[in-house]
C-alpha cells in the first residue's frame, strides 16, 4: 500500500489556485497592478493535515489499542474456561465422592443383611438339632453313655432340680448346671438362657475337661458338695 502525502497534495492545490489567480488579473487588463493571490489551500488543510510522522504514530497507537484489547479479551477467554475447568473437576470429584459412598453404604447394608440371614439360618439349624422330649431324655440322648447319664443326673438335681431357668439369688449362678457366670454357656450356644439342649452340652463339656467324665464330676461333688 501507497501512503499519499497529504503535505504534497495541499501545496499543489495551492500553487493552482495562485495560477488561476495570476491568469484572471491579467486578462481584466490590470496591468501594472500587483495581484494578490490568497494560498487558501495552505491556509486550510496545511493546517490540519498531520504530517507522515504523526500519521504513523496515529496508525500505531490504533495498532497497540487493538493488541491490547486483543490480549485482554484473550486472558478474560483463559480465566473463564479454567474456572470452568475448576468447576468440572470439582463436581466430577464430588460425585466420584458421592458414588463411593453410596456403594460403601450398599456393600455395608448387605453384609449386615447377610449377617442376619447367616444367624436366622444357624438358629434354625440349632432349633431342628434339639433332641426332643422331656428335658432329661435331651440329656440323656446328648450325653449317651447311660451310666454316664446317671452320674450327669445326680448333679443336675442337686444344683437345679432340672430347672434350666433355675438362678441362685446369691451368687448368680444358672441353669441346669449352674454355671457361674450363666454367660459362659453362651461358648455353647447364643441361646443358652432358654435352651436346656445349650446347658446340657455346656455342662458335659465342662464335666470332661474339669474332671474328665459326668462320673468324676459326680465323685468329687460328693465330697465337696460342690463342683
């Protein structure tokens, strides 16, 4: 592109006019007479047309007025889309957080419901495994060996009277066997406060590890009166 110098242009059109001017006063037959000639091109537009240096520095000044604005719209379009970007991150964190709660809570409340149907099951398993009759033929039918039976007997009735609910009011002590505390049953079974199939086989157990048959249980009760 040309730059068109507008200095240039304004003398010549006042060199024109000048022309013009010189060539009317001689043709009105004023000879002799001196001509003046207004430069009104100079006086107009050389006044107010800027000069190369300050229409470049004009042009430049646009120039940095639009980078600027540029850069600015620029940094405002970065800010923006990493706030969105914050944003996004923030809520794909939060229902990451949100679905590893929900799945914590799911797994926690179908352990318990396993948990549950697992006691259910073994409770009926217990129940179904009670022999039947009265509570001495449970006894008899857990422990077996009839002398054995008869020695377990001897016992019971002087610490229960067959009472599987039978509590001492001094010490504490349980069930058919007494046990003290009655909670040590619950090795045996969960059910040890109702079930007398729970005591029977606790106090067996007990009977064989202490003193190693119903029978030795039974000696040493009657000579201590106690076991």
């Amino acid at each position: 592109m040309t730059r068109i110098s507008v200095r240039g242009v304004a003398v010549a059109s006042a060199t024109a006019v000048t022309a013009v001017g010189a060539v009317v006063g001689a043709a009105s037959g004023s000879e002799g007479t001196t001509v003046q000639t207004v430069d009104v091109a100079s006086a107009t537009l050389l006044a107010d047309a800027p000069s190369g240096t300050q229409a470049q520095a004009v042009s430049d000044a646009f120039v940095r007025q639009a980078t600027a604005q540029q850069v600015s719209a620029d940094a405002a379009a970065k800010k923006a889309a990493e706030e969105s970007a914050r944003q996004k991150a923030a809520a794909d964190a939060q229902a990451k957080a949100d679905a590893d709660k929900a799945a914590k809570a799911a797994e926690e409340a179908k352990r318990k419901a396993d948990q549950e149907a697992a006691n259910r099951d073994a409770a009926r398993t217990a129940l179904a495994a009670i022999p039947s009759g009265s509570v001495q033929q449970i006894a008899a039918q857990i422990i077996g060996d009839p002398t054995q039976f008869s020695c377990f007997s001897q016992i019971v009735k002087r610490e229960s009277g067959w009472d599987y609910t039978a509590t001492n009011a001094s010490s504490g002590a349980y069930g058919l066997v007494q046990a003290l505390p009655g909670s040590k049953m619950a090795s045996v079974g969960a059910d040890w406060r109702t079930n007398p199939a729970t005591q029977i086989k606790w106090g067996l157990n007990y009977m064989n590890s202490r003193y190693g048959s119903p029978c030795g249980a039974w000696s040493f009760w009657q000579a201590h009166s106690w076991y």
